[in-house]
C-alpha cells in the first residue's frame, strides 16, 4: 500500500491585508508527496493566492499613481496610453516585491502626466518584469551615484590556473551596502538589458589596485588561503567601467 496516498496536505494562506505582500503558508506534509498530489496543491495556491495578490498589488499601484498625480495641475493629466496601461497593470497584478510595484505606479503615473509621457518608453514595463528586488536597488543606487563607476573583475590565481565560485564575477567598493554576491548577478542582469554601459576599461583618476584592499576582498582572499594551503595565491584583478546611458537615466528619472 502507497503511504503516500493517504498523506493530509494542509496548505495554509496567510494575507495580510494592507501589509506589503500577501504570502503563503508552508505545507505540512511529513510522508512525501504523489505527482498528483503536488499538481493539486500548485493549482489550490493560484486559485486562493493569486486573486489576493492582484488586490493587493493593483491597489497599491493604484495609490503610488494617485499621489504622484497629486503633485501636478489637472490639466496635465492625460489618459494612460493602452499600450502602456495595459501591459503594466498586467505584471503589476502579479508582482510581489513593494519596490517593484512601485516603479510600475511611477511609471504608469509618468504616461498619466502630459509633461512626463513623451518619456516613457514601452520597453520599460517589460524591463521591471525582467528585474528583482535586488536589481531594483542596485540600479537605483547607481543612478544616485550618477558617474562612471569602477567595477572589478577578481580573480583568486596560482600558477596558470584560478579558483572557481570563491569570489563574486563582478565586484565594486561603490556598491557596499549591497551583498556582494547579488550586487554581481545584478550588474550581469541590468547589463543584458542595457540599463547602462559596462565595459572593460577604467575610470580616469581611480586607482583600481584599492580594491585589493578592501575589507570583504582580503576577507574572501583568507578564505580561500585557508582552504588550499598548498597553493601560492594572488589576486589578479581586470578593471571595468559602470557608465550612465541616455535610455536607463530616463527610466530611472521616470521610476525612482
């Protein structure tokens, strides 16, 4: 006889309402789950999560456009182009993270205003689809630093060879109040959609060789010292270079 089969799901939902989010309960399930039973309980979290979650986030949404409409005269007001309304209300519905939502009402708030909408791009409601939470805050961060930025390739080398997965792709100084870890996956992501220009090169008057002596890259470096004592290691490091470009300093002036 299959265990399994007489196993009791309980899922639980828990919304806050008002809260940021609305968030799911874990399931209680001890003996394993059948396919059938895990299709099931995936189908029973839409049917109850999702119509919350679309409340909750086009409500909020709806309040972010109407305190940015509030800062403008009336007769600036303009009905939101269905190209962009649309699309944006859309993913809106569906998105969990408070920032992000944000960013969807400002933008919606920015085609609203007859000054702003000439700006607003229809690629940008895609691009916040295609952003976390983390990539949120990093690009925000960069724009609020709004020069070139230095940014490190670092490598952890003995011989001819390098160690692997001991230290992010991509790090920068400028960044520190973010994990390292996400700041690099953050910079790979809003690079591939050409939020700003990244390229090798360096920053005229920055000396990259500081970045060696950074507290979380000597943290990192005795880490990996102390995990392969019978190899010679050094840090070899490639400078890039974070540039502002007109497309993502629009979105960003339209979004934050």
């Amino acid at each position: 006889m299959d265990d399994s089969a007489n196993t009791n799901i309980e899922v639980n939902q828990k919304a806050a309402i008002g809260g940021t989010t609305t968030q799911i309960g874990q399931q209680i399930n001890n003996y394993g789950m059948t396919p059938e039973q895990a299709c099931q309980t995936a189908m029973a979290m839409l049917r109850e999560y999702y119509p919350m979650l679309r409340q909750e986030a086009l409500a909020e949404v709806s309040n972010i456009v109407n305190q940015e409409l509030q800062k403008i005269p009336r007769s600036d007001i303009q009905t939101p182009s269905p190209k962009i309304a649309v699309p944006l209300l859309q993913n809106a519905s569906i998105t969990e993270e408070t920032n992000l939502r944000e960013m969807y009402g400002k933008l919606l708030a920015g085609d609203m205003n007859k000054n702003l909408k000439p700006l607003v791009h229809p690629a940008y409601i895609e691009i916040i689809n295609q952003m976390s939470s983390d990539d949120a805050k990093l690009f925000q961060l960069i724009n609020e630093i709004g020069n070139s930025i230095p940014v490190a390739s670092i490598k952890f080398t003995f011989e001819s060879k390098y160690l692997s997965r001991v230290f992010p792709h991509y790090f920068s100084p400028y960044f520190n109040s973010i994990d390292p870890w996400k700041a690099s996956v953050s910079i790979e992501n809003l690079s591939r959609l050409n939020l700003f220009h990244f390229f090798e090169g360096t920053v005229t008057g920055y000396d990259y060789e500081q970045i060696k002596q950074d507290p979380f890259v000597k943290d990192r470096f005795e880490f990996a010292k102390q995990n392969n004592p019978s190899r010679t290691l050094s840090i070899e490091l490639s400078p890039y270079v974070i540039q502002p470009n007109d497309f993502g300093r629009r979105f960003a002036s339209l979004c934050f």
